[in-house]
C-alpha cells in the first residue's frame, strides 16, 4: 500500500500543477523509483490510496509504472486530514493479511525494502518499521521522524515521532505490519497522523524496528529535500 493522497503544500510551487508523487526527481516522478524497487524485490500487488489530483496520478502511473507491478486505487476523498484517513480508506483492501505500508514521497531502494521483507520472513507475525540507524546530516535528522528502541536483540520500538528527546534511529517511511495494526487503528483519532497510530500500536508493544542501515532512502518534504535527493541520485544512477 502506498499512500499517495496528501496535496504536498510543503514542495510549494512544485505541487500547484502537479500531486507530489509525480514531481520530478532526476528526470522521474518521485514514486516511480519506489516502483521499480517494488518489482525489483517480487512485489507485484500494490495499491495506492489517492486523493489529490487523483486523476493526475492515476495516468501518469498508467504510463510510467514498471509492467512487472499491477497497480490498483482507493481513493481518499478527505486528503486534506490526516494519513490515519487514507489508511483506513484501504482497510478492505488487505483485510487480515500483512502488508507493506509505504509513502510515496519517501524514496526507497529495493535493498531496504529486500531488508525489511527479510525480517519478515524471519518473525511473519510482528510488525515492523524499517529502521535506519546510521549517520545523516543534522538538518535532515532534525527533520526526520525519530524511533526509540530498547536496542536488544528484539528491537522493540518504545517511541516514535519527530521530537524525541533521546532517539536511536529514523523512521524511514517503510512498515511490514501485521493485522494487529488495525486494533492500533481503531483506538486512534479517526483523523490522524500516522506517529499516533503507531503510538497505539507501540503501546501494545506491537511495533518492532528491523534494521536497514546502510540501505538507500530519502524523504522528501521540501524544495530542499528535492535537490539534496537529485544530488544523492546522480551517481546512483540505475542502482536505487
């Protein structure tokens, strides 16, 4: 699932015509790079919540997706609310299975997703947020939502958001969660931001980090975002 409803506002005149996904990054909407790491690692389901300029979206990844993915939409009507909203709007979707949880303005490579689908594989019945403990410049950081972690051998996240005072890695936008998130959901403001589902979840001690440091990511929030990640890109070019 990837959430792809929000209107962007913080890119500024890079979303007065365009939804945030599609806005070039190195000559390519961002979300396509996401795309090509979901195919690259065997995922050929995906379903993309839309809202903004959903028709906008819908074409151009009609075009532009790799044919490796089948692509199907749920909209969200209220995208100018929290995320808590579009992820509810494809409850139905998944029903009970665990799913990927992503979002489209954070690109990912396929080796954190192949990383995370890995700790998977190993513990089916966790979920899990793909966790990057490595070192970033402090502007982005200070950006960044923040995961505290009891550091054992289980990983278990203790806390989550943007604020912590004492944190141990970065959220990189990339869960595998298991259908208890939907107890987490339940529980939580109908209208949302993710940090607060994922505290309902992490109160249940539901929420476990697996580990892809070293694995290429990069969130894009602002015009700045944009041009650190096209720098970022040119010698990766072909590998993300």
């Amino acid at each position: 699932m990837i959430l792809a409803a929000g209107d962007g506002g913080r890119l500024g005149a890079h979303t007065s015509a365009l939804p945030k996904p599609l806005v070039p990054l190195a000559g390519r909407p961002i979300v396509d790079y996401t795309l090509d790491a979901l195919e690259a690692v065997g995922v050929t389901d995906v379903t993309v919540v839309v809202g903004y300029r959903e028709a906008q979206v819908r074409a151009t990844l009609a075009a532009t997706a790799p044919g490796g993915v089948r692509i199907s939409y749920v909209s969200n009507p209220r995208f100018h609310g929290g995320a808590s909203l579009s992820l509810r709007a494809a409850r139905e979707v998944v029903a009970g299975q665990p799913f990927l949880l992503l979002m489209s303005d954070h690109v990912l490579s396929a080796q954190l997703l192949a990383a995370l689908l890995a700790a998977h594989a190993a513990a089916p019945e966790l979920s899990l947020v793909a966790a990057d403990a490595g070192m970033h410049e402090a502007a982005y950081t200070h950006e960044a939502t923040k995961l505290l972690t009891d550091r054992g051998a289980a990983s278990r996240v203790l806390a989550i958001g943007k604020q912590l005072p004492e944190w141990s890695a970065l959220d990189t936008g990339a869960f595998l969660l298991s259908a208890d998130v939907w107890d987490a959901v339940d529980a939580a403001p109908e209208d949302c931001e993710l940090s607060v589902v994922f505290g309902q979840l992490i109160a249940r001690d539901g929420l476990y980090a697996a580990d892809v440091s070293g694995a290429f990511w990069y969130d894009i929030d602002t015009a700045a975002d944009l041009a650190a990640a096209e720098a970022l890109l040119a010698p990766r070019a072909g590998v993300v």
